[in-house]
C-alpha cells in the first residue's frame, strides 16, 4: 500500500485529499534493535545457563552416589570402557526422561485456571531446590557413613551380576544402574530445574556431569575419596541446591 505524506495530499482536490487520508496506513517498520534479555544469574544466556546449573547439580549430586559406587566397582571387575559406556548410557537416557517430566511440570500453569499468570513451576521447582539443599547440607555431619551404606548397597548389587558377552555386560550394567538411578536425588534435581531452565542446556549439562563423574568413578574413585571428602562434596553440593533456588525466584521477579 502506498503512503501518501501531507505535504504532497495538498496538492491534490480536498475531496481525494480527505478520501485518501482517511484509507488505512500501513504500519511503521520495525525498529532495527532487539531488546536484549535481562542478565540472569549465569549471563544472560537460558542455555548457558541450564547446562551449567545441570551439570554442577548433577556432578556434586553423583559424587559419592549409589550409581557412582556402582561403577567404582563394577570397573574393578569388569572392562572400563563397558561400564562406563553402560553407565553413561543409562544416566544419559534417565535424564532426557526427567527433563521431560519436568517440561510437562511446566506446562501445568497453562492448566491452572485463574493463574493470573504466576510462575508455579518455577515456584515450585524453587520450592524442590531448597528442600534438596537443605537436606544435603543437614545430612552432610554424616556424610562418610551415608557414603559407607550407599557403597554397600552398590556392592549388594554388583555381586548380583554374573559374568558374559561384552553385549551382555553392556546391558546389565545399563539396566543395573537404570534402576539404581530411578527416583534418585540428582534424578528428582533435574525435573525441578527443567522445569525451570532451558530443557536443552539441562540435558546437556546433566548429560556432562554424569559424564565426569562416572569417569572419575572409573578411572579411581577411591582414590578420589582420599583426596576430597564426602562431608565437603555434600556441603558444596548443598550450597549449589539453595544457590540455584535463589537463582530460579530472582528470575521470576526479573521476569527473565
């Protein structure tokens, strides 16, 4: 449509003028600028910073862990590479599937009627990340005997795997630690910030923490835990929870 400025209107008759002034004007182009997003917590990047509030939650959540036990062990008795690709496999499939529960938990506000357009799962995810934290840092006075049990445990359930094909050691490692991992604290960790970070940059930094810490399982675990403490891994992650908390309600008032 053409636009027809005043000035030249008036060199026109007055009835055409006032006919073509009244016909609808096109809309004026759009500002050659983006508003830039407001910096979160980690730069102003969603899947910055997803991937990297998923992959230190995840790793100082696995250190010490039952699924890292059970691969502390398992690579003593069994190829590394098979566990570790095993492991890996299972934690990289459990995550995709926690981040997709968490998704769903974030659709739910369109389901609330007269929301008025309250964030409730970032609310709550915020809610799952204090509780988290709180737990860690109350439970980590007693850090190294949690650690004793859960290595425990994880032996209990080596013992119950046989020898076999690499085919065969493959999955059972996978299933073993499938099943390890199910309902576990890094897994319910990483619902609650799906729900409220980029789902990508999570998975990929899950993704990457399960990574390391299996290898450092892998390749020396136990030497590991001579070096770094369990009562620190479980003060630091559990600072990590509360920090990531209180990233997720600053984002909410920033209306990031």
């Amino acid at each position: 449509m053409i636009s027809l400025a005043p000035s030249s209107l008036s060199n026109l008759p007055s009835p055409l003028a006032h006919t073509l002034l009244l016909l609808p004007q096109p809309p004026p182009p759009p500002p050659r600028y983006r508003t830039r997003p407001k910096p979160g917590i980690i730069g102003d990047n969603p899947f910055t910073e997803g991937a990297v509030s998923g992959f230190l939650l995840i790793l100082f959540s696995e250190l010490g862990d039952k699924t890292f036990f059970i691969a502390l062990l398992l690579a003593a008795r069994r190829p590394k590479g098979l566990v570790f690709a095993g492991t890996v496999g299972a934690l990289a499939v459990m995550t995709v599937i926690s981040v997709a529960l968490g998704r769903v938990l974030h659709s739910l506000d369109d389901l609330i009627p007269g929301g008025g357009g309250i964030p409730f799962d970032d609310l709550l995810a915020a809610a799952l990340l204090v509780v988290f934290g709180v737990r860690t840092l109350a439970a980590a006075g007693g850090a190294e005997e949690s650690a004793a049990e859960e290595k425990e445990e994880a032996a209990e359930e080596v013992d119950k795997l046989g020898s076999g094909a690499a085919a065969g050691l493959l999955l059972s490692t996978f299933l073993l630690v499938f099943a390890a991992e199910w309902g576990d604290k890094s897994f319910l960790a990483t619902i609650a910030l799906a729900a409220a970070s980029n789902p990508a940059g999570v998975v990929l930094g899950a993704v990457g923490g399960h990574g390391v810490a299996t290898a450092l399982a892998v390749a020396g675990g136990a030497a590991l835990s001579k070096v770094v403490s369990e009562r620190t891994v479980q003060y630091v992650g559990g600072s990590l929870f509360l920090v990531f908390a209180a990233a997720t309600v600053v984002d909410i008032f920033r209306g990031v």
